[in-house]
C-alpha cells in the first residue's frame, strides 16, 4: 500500500478526506500543508521541529501512535488549546497503519 485516507477537520470545522502517500516519508503537518488546509504560515511555522504549536491537533480516532518524544511533551505543556488527545503534526509520520486516521486542527493561538 502506497496511499492512505486519512480525514483532517480544518480549523472552521470542515471535513476533508485526504490521500496521503507512506512511501515519502511525510508527517501530518506536511499533509496538511500540502493539502493547504490552513492558511499559510499558521501551521509548522518552526518547520516541523517540535518547536511550535502551530500544528497542533486532536487525534479523533483509536489508532496507536508512538509515545510522545520529550521535545513534543514540552511544547504542548506551553500550548495553547491542548486536550488529553493533543500531539504535533509534525511529529506524526505517515504510515500504513494510519489508514483511517481523523484529526481536527487545533485553533490557531
């Protein structure tokens, strides 16, 4: 499998379903960016380092994502707007066994 759905609730609550590849190597900002489901320069401002919260989201379905790093564990103790079901974009990498994944973009801070 090379492709994946996933479905990302932009920030004015509209759904989209969206294709995202496994063999690139993306994150979930990236899809995001790509897919231009924000505004320009309000999500990965710090370009996926985990020095930002502007790709923040809220994992809306069951799948099993990595524990997060400590880097990631910081920045969102500093966020804005962060729910139990909080993680980076950035810091989710696209994989087969994200078929199926929904997020909602967190508000903008």
């Amino acid at each position: 499998m090379e492709d994946i759905k996933i479905t990302i609730i932009d920030r004015e609550g509209v759904s989209h379903q969206v294709i995202a590849p496994t063999d690139m190597n993306m994150n979930l900002m990236e899809v995001v960016r790509s897919y231009e489901l924000a505004p320009e320069g309000t999500i990965g401002v710090c370009g996926g380092m985990a020095m930002c919260a502007s790709c923040q989201c809220y994992v809306q379905s069951d799948h099993a994502l990595p524990e997060m790093s400590d880097d990631e564990e910081a920045m969102l103790a500093e966020a804005f707007h962060v729910k139990d079901n909080s993680r980076l974009g950035c810091q989710i990498h696209i994989h087969e066994d994200l078929e199926g994944l929904q997020v909602r973009l967190a508000p903008e801070s």
